[in-house]
C-alpha cells in the first residue's frame, strides 16, 4: 500500500498523546477478560489522551483497519503483554508505545523498519502500571538513511484492566 508522505515535524509526541485534553471517545472502555483485538484509528493529528479516556478526534481521525492490528493482554499477575502487527509501508520506520497513563506516555517500547512487504509483528510485554493501556504508532520517513517525523499517527481504543 502507498501513502504519500507530507511534511515532516518534530512535534510527534505532542500529536500523539495528550493529558487533559477532553476527549470524544470512539467508545466506551471495555474491561478486559482475556485478550482483545484492536483496531488502529489514524489520520494526521491522531491522537489518545495519555489516561487511557479515549481517542481525541479531528476531522482526519478515522478507523485505519488496513493498517494493522494491536492484541493487549492484562495477566492476573500484573503484566500487560501486546502483539503489534503493522501493514503499511515497505521498508517503512516505525515507532511503538504501549501507553499506560501520563507517566508512561512518551516511553518508547520500540522502534525498527517495517519488511520489504511493509510488515512487521512484535511482542511486547510489560509491568502494569495503571488500569489501562493502549497502543500508538508513529510512522516516520526516511531520507537518505535518516528517520524523520512525520504527522501521521495511530492508536488504538484503551483497554481497562
């Protein structure tokens, strides 16, 4: 799949979460029992609010289902797991967040390039560390070499735990 790619920014963490933003939420949060499927909601200016109240809509914000997927999973023993799949992009560079509240909201759990099909999957595992969690993905693009920021991101919808 090609996307065009716009201007680049270094303002990717403003973008992506926001505290104390009021929120329009895709819906309401779901308690989790056992793991749950997500799909990614993107567009230029996504964006979640870092507490886990939802997704802060724009006028691009839309359900990006092509994009990939997100699986989280909060264990009884307190470990938020998550299984990351991307489809977009070949060869494109990524950033992943499993966001759990204000003071893990701009900790990245990992970054690498997409396959030359434009896939990557990943497992993340993690101590919980609030009573919700989600996923946001920076996509970034690269000249000569060197990542650059670019305003388009995703999330997904908060799982409570």
């Amino acid at each position: 799949m090609s996307r065009t790619l716009v201007a680049a920014t270094t303002l990717i963490g403003i973008a992506i979460c926001m505290v104390g933003v009021p929120s329009s939420a895709t819906g309401a949060l779901a308690k989790s029992a056992g793991s749950q499927r997500l799909t990614y909601w993107g567009g230029f200016g996504a964006a979640a609010n870092c507490d886990g109240s939802g997704i802060i809509q724009s006028p691009t914000t839309l359900p990006a289902p092509d994009f990939g997927f997100a699986i989280i999973n909060a264990d009884p023993g307190g470990v938020v797991s998550t299984t990351v799949g991307i489809r977009d992009i070949p060869n494109g560079y990524y950033t992943v967040r499993v966001i759990q509240g204000p003071d893990d909201c701009q900790t990245l759990d990992w970054s690498g390039y997409a396959n030359s099909s434009g896939n990557v999957t990943i497992h993340l595992s993690e101590p919980g560390v609030s009573s919700t969690a989600f996923v946001a993905v920076d996509q970034w693009a690269t000249f000569d070499g060197v990542p650059i920021a670019v305003n388009l991101s995703y999330v997904t919808d908060s799982v409570r735990y």
